[in-house]
C-alpha cells in the first residue's frame, strides 16, 4: 500500500494488458516495502466470461 494516493493513474494499457495474462506487477513506490498484485484465476475466469 502507499502512504499517498498517487494523483496520476499509474497502471499503464502495458500492465492492464499484463495482468490480463496473468502476470505479476511489482510496486516499489514506498521505497520500504513490496506489493505483489496478480489476478486470482477466479478473476481472470471472471473477465474471460464477461468477454472483458
């Protein structure tokens, strides 16, 4: 988690893209900790279906 809330968007079309074929971001903005964020195969079960 960040301790600011960024105020750009900062998940590019590249990372969307990315996570929809079930990759692995890594967020490092704090300096301190890491974030691991991966879609969960129910979800991405979920987007498929929706014709996301």
């Amino acid at each position: 988690m960040l301790s600011t809330f960024p105020k750009e968007p900062n998940v590019t079309l590249d990372n969307l893209k990315f996570l929809l074929d079930g990759g692995i971001l890594v967020d490092l903005s704090d300096g301190e900790y890491i974030h691991p964020f991966q879609l969960s195969p129910d979800a991405l079960n979920y987007i498929q279906h929706k014709g996301i």
